[in-house]
C-alpha cells in the first residue's frame, strides 16, 4: 500500500502540490493524467525520493520494491544482455562473490542455494525474452549500449527496469519510443503482471486496456477516479457538469434574493425581510467553482473535389542507392481513404510513406499520380528543421506570401497556436506546439492527401483527441503511421501491412494483427485445421470491414452536418434574445427537425457497428 498525506511542493513561484493526498492498495494498475507541466513526472520522483517534498510525508508498505525507467545509461560500453542482468542486483553480487578464488565449500554451497532460490539459472532466458519482447534481435545482445540510438537505449533502459525484481512499476510515457508491435508486446506484458503499476501515459488505447484507476494531477492536487481512461473522462465530464449546474443555481438564488434587496431595501416595512436576505446571501457565499478542463480544436482546411484515384502504384519498387526495400507495391490510394500503416520498424513503413508523398523517386515499376493533387508530409524529424529563431507567424507568413495576417493566424489557431503562441521564439515553444506548428505548415494550401508518420509523438492525450476529430472532419484521404492503437481505432478503415520487403492490404482488423503478434491463435488442431480457421477468421474480418467501411463513413458525414447545424441553432438562439423575428423563429423551430432526424440516424448507424463487433466477439 502507499499513502500519500498532505504532500505540498512549490519550484521557485510555481505551487506544484497543495495538501495533496492519495491513497493506493497494492496490486493495482493505475493510469496517472494530467495537462503537460502538472508535476506527473515529479509526482513520480517524489515517490522515488529523487526529490523530497517541502510538507507531507509518504507512507510504502515494507517490502515494497520500486523500479522505475532511469533517463540515462551510465556505463554505456557494457554490452546489452550484461546491462539488463545486471538490473537485478542481488544476483549479480552474488555472482561476483562466487568468482572469488579464497571461498570455502560451505560458502560457495550457501551461494548457489541463495541464487537457486532467486533463480539465477533462468536469469538470462527472462532478460532475452524482455529483450526480444521490445524488439532487439539476439545478434544485439552482446552489442555495447553505445552502439544504439537514444530510442533503442530508451528501450534497454525499458528493458532493465521490467527485469529487475520489484512489485511496483513507476513507468513514465514507456510506448514514446515503440512501435506498434512493441507497444502492443509491452501492454499484454503489463496486462499480466501481479504487479503494482503506475502508468504516465498520453496514449488512451493502452490506459483503457490496462488500468483500473485513474489519478488526476490538477489543481495542485491527486485526486482518484475508478475504473479506466473512457469511464474517468465520463465522471469529469459529469462533475463538471454537476459543478456548472450548481453554480447557475447558486447564481439565480443569489439574483432572486438580491433583487427583493435592492426593491426593498430602504422601505421602512419591508427593511427587516431585505436585511434577513442580505444575511441569506451572505451564507450562501461564493458559488461554486467551476474548473473546466482547457479544450484544444484543430481543424484541417477543406481539399477541392477529386473523383479520381489519388495515387496508383503498379509493381512499384522502392528504395536507397539502388538497393531495394519494397517490391511488388500494387496498391491504390482514393479520395476519402483512411488508411494505416502496419508492419515493426525498420520493415519500411516511411519509406512506403516517402514514395507516397514523392519525397522518394520509385527505383522501378508505375506511379500513376492524379493530376492537381496535393500532397502533405509529415514527419517527427521535420521539426529539428524548423527556424528556431523565427516564431511561428514569420515561418508561415514566408510561406503563405499572399495571405492577409488574418488569415495567417486563423491557420495557426486552427492548431491550438493562439496570438501569444504565434509570436513566441520556436526554440522556446515545447515539442507538442511545435508538433501543431508543422501541422499547420503542411496543410496551408488545403492538401487532398494527408501522409503521417507518427503525428502523436508529442501530443498530450487533449491534442491527441483534437487530432483524432480534425482526421474524422477531414475532407481528403489519410495515410497514417502511429503507434497509437486509439487513433487507428477511430480514425482508419483499412489497414496496410508492411512486411517481408513488400506491403498488402491487411484483410483483418488491429484485434487480429494484435493477435498475430502475440501468438495468440489457437494451436489445438491439425495444420489444414488451423489453416482452415485462419482462412475463415481472414474472410469474416475483410466481410466485416466491408460493412463498416460505409457506415463510419456516413458517421464521419452526419458528424459534420450535426456540427453546422447546432453552431446555426446556436447562432439562431443568440439573434432571438436579441430580437424576435419570425423566419429565424422557423428556421429554429425547422432546424430542431433537422437535428433530431440527424442524431436518430447517427445513433441507428453506431447501433449497427457496435452490432457487427459484437459478431465479431462472438466469432
């Protein structure tokens, strides 16, 4: 159990925690929320005792071990098996005791006892199952750490921590560096594990499947929710809404009162009964507060009509330096797809991405490319080329030469860049802005083709969620790489594996991918039987997107028509309590109609898609 009592924190004239408090039993997975800046990550270092809070105190049950994700490797010549060993310290001590040539035959039999009982002998087949879980091949294992990448020495630091013995797991953002396939290994890897686990995450999919708690840090404070992300969101929004309705109360009662006050207050009759109100108002105090979380809208300008197919590749073959990577690429990409990448990295998803986006010249075969498109790229590393001693106002206004500063900011806003943020140094923005930044640069001449290769890397869960909605409003096709199974959820029709140097429409949906992934299809059975099964699993799934192709996409319609119709209703409203006039009067009351039918619809056509997953459980 852990108990957090009365913690308060302040750096410099920022109040970080105030009689903050929480209490956890043990053995619970718990997902920890809050905007970027509200002390999640010091939360963590204050559990650790990394730091020490300036009131308040911590209480851990005795026994508990802590591991957490160390943000550096301190010995980085030490081979990758070795390193993640080596994470288990008491074995590793033990082993170098036993190298010792002075011990007696007592001391080296109470030794091996000692390693027998921590299992010493399956130590390293546990860290190379880690290891290949997150994605090393065995040819790795002896490489020194320095040999890779910060995102795969991120991995081994990933990799250490999940070996080392402990019963409470502080992970902070552990999917930022994955893929897909590792996000999808690390989340079953968690779901299993009897251990305590405290989870920073800005990815929805992963906090729905594994936790069972949500805190919040806002506010200066902790506060605990039941159940996962989908269910905490439900109780905020409730709360929030309960908060707002009790404040608009409190308001009329406060105005109610205070206008028998000022009528009456210097009648001589009635002054008793307007002092006895006065002293009422005086006890009903201040209303309540209503905390609203921040709300973060982007929208992507609106493509010109193409019938045509956007881009058709014809035994097309990619590559560098004439080596090739893909081969055999026959595919088509139409005006509204929704397409994701699949396939591990390095199995040349941004390549595929590249040629797409003509940012790579085919080596062989036909690309055939509509006439008039137009085609926006984006890529994490394209925001290290960004003019960092530019603000985002100057970057766009050299791209958008004719465009008024009206219309220049108006882009930017569309990203969450308000005046303050447009005129700010982008070296000095955080890397989400400058995410949004790169956003509204590729997409200022209204694109027909969106090309993503992790657009969410930076996004907290709020501009996630904003990107998610702007790609469901969004006129034009998307071709889409993210490790974020939630957005595909939502925002993709039709998968795309990448594998094996080529790349094929996937005839499953991500619950069958993930499947595959963990080897988690049954293995009772002949061959020809599991062969068969596969078979009849592929063609249900490919009949099941079929029927849902159109339905989400009528669902993606009737979302933006019910979003014009109530921004009119909302602009009729306002017109009437300024002035009654009789056609907006109709038009309201025509608009009411028009509304309803619409939502009847939507709910019928989320009925029949909850009605085709519910056949796809049962199956």
């Amino acid at each position: 159990m852990m108990e957090i009592i009365d913690w308060s924190l302040d750096f410099g004239l920022c109040t970080l925690f105030e009689n903050a408090s929480l209490l956890l039993p043990d053995g619970l997975k718990v997902g920890v929320v809050g905007l970027n800046g509200c002390g999640k990550s010091t939360l963590f270092k204050l559990i650790t005792g990394e730091l020490f809070p300036d009131g308040g105190k911590i209480e851990i049950s005795r026994g508990t071990q802590i591991a957490s994700v160390a943000q550096e490797i301190k010995d980085p010549s030490k081979p990758l098996l070795q390193f993640v060993l080596e994470a288990d310290k008491e074995i590793t001590r033990l082993e170098k005791e036993l190298a010792r040539t002075d011990l007696s035959g007592e001391k080296m039999a109470e030794l091996y006892d000692r390693l027998n009982q921590l299992g010493a002998h399956a130590a390293k087949a546990r860290a190379s199952a880690i290891l290949s879980g997150l994605g090393f091949e065995n040819a790795d294992f002896d490489r020194p750490l320095k040999e890779f990448s910060g995102g795969w020495q991120v991995r081994a630091n990933l990799a250490a921590t999940l070996y080392a013995p402990s019963n409470c797991l502080l992970l902070d953002e552990p999917t930022n560096h994955l893929d897909l396939e590792t996000a999808a290994w690390l989340e079953n890897y968690l779901a299993k594990t009897d251990k305590t686990v405290l989870l920073i995450s800005h990815d929805r999919h992963i906090l729905n499947r594994l936790c069972d708690k949500i805190v919040h840090v806002s506010q200066n404070e902790l506060k605990l929710y039941n159940g996962n992300y989908d269910v905490y969101e439900r109780t905020r929004e409730a709360e929030q809404e309960g908060a707002r309705l009790a404040a608009a109360k409190h308001e009329r009662v406060v105005a109610h009162l205070q206008s028998f006050v000022d009528r009456f207050r210097y009648k001589a009759s009635k002054a008793k009964q307007a002092q006895s109100r006065i002293k009422m108002i005086e006890k009903l105090g201040e209303p309540p507060a209503v905390i609203k979380d921040p709300e973060v809208h982007f929208q992507f300008p609106s493509p010109t009509r193409l019938t045509q197919a956007l881009i058709t590749l014809d035994e097309t073959v990619a590559g560098y330096d004439d080596k090739p990577v893909l081969s055999h690429l026959t595919l088509r990409v139409e005006p509204d797809d929704r397409i994701a990448l699949l396939g591990a990295n390095g199995n040349g998803k941004s390549t595929l991405a590249k040629i797409l986006s003509h940012r790579l010249l085919p080596m062989g075969g036909r690309m055939t490319v509509a006439k008039k498109i137009k085609i926006a790229y984006f890529s994490q590393h394209q925001t290290e080329e960004l003019d960092v001693d530019k603000t985002p106002y100057e970057q766009l206004s050299d791209l958008m030469h004719d465009a008024t500063e009206t219309q220049i900011r108006a882009h930017l806003g569309a990203f969450g860049l308000n005046k303050a943020k447009s005129d700010t140094l982008i070296g000095k923005l955080s890397g989400g802005e400058k995410s949004r930044l790169l956003l509204a640069l590729i997409t200022r001449d209204a694109p027909h083709l969106l090309i993503l290769d992790e657009p969410t890397n930076h996004l907290d869960i709020l501009s996630r969620q904003a990107l998610l909605e702007a790609l469901n409003a969004y006129e034009g096709a998307v071709v889409l790489i993210t490790h974020d199974l939630h957005v595909i959820e939502m925002a993709c029709d039709t998968l795309w594996l990448v594998k094996g140097g080529t790349c094929q429409i996937y005839r499953g949906d991500l619950e069958d991918y993930k499947a595959s992934l963990l080897k988690k299809n049954d293995k009772s059975g002949s061959a020809s039987d599991k062969e068969g099964s596969a078979e009849a699993r592929r063609k249900n799934a490919a009949q099941r997107r079929a029927a849902l192709a159109p339905l989400k996409k009528e669902i993606r319609e009737l979302d933006k028509k019910l979003e014009k119709l109530h921004k009119r209703k909302q602009e009729l409203e306002e017109a009437l309590v300024r002035r009654y006039d009789a056609d907006n009067s109709i038009e309201l009351a025509l608009l009411g109609d028009q509304i309803s039918d619409a939502e009847e619809r939507w709910l019928l056509l989320n009925g029949q898609c909850e009605e085709i997953m519910a056949e796809k459980e049962e199956a």
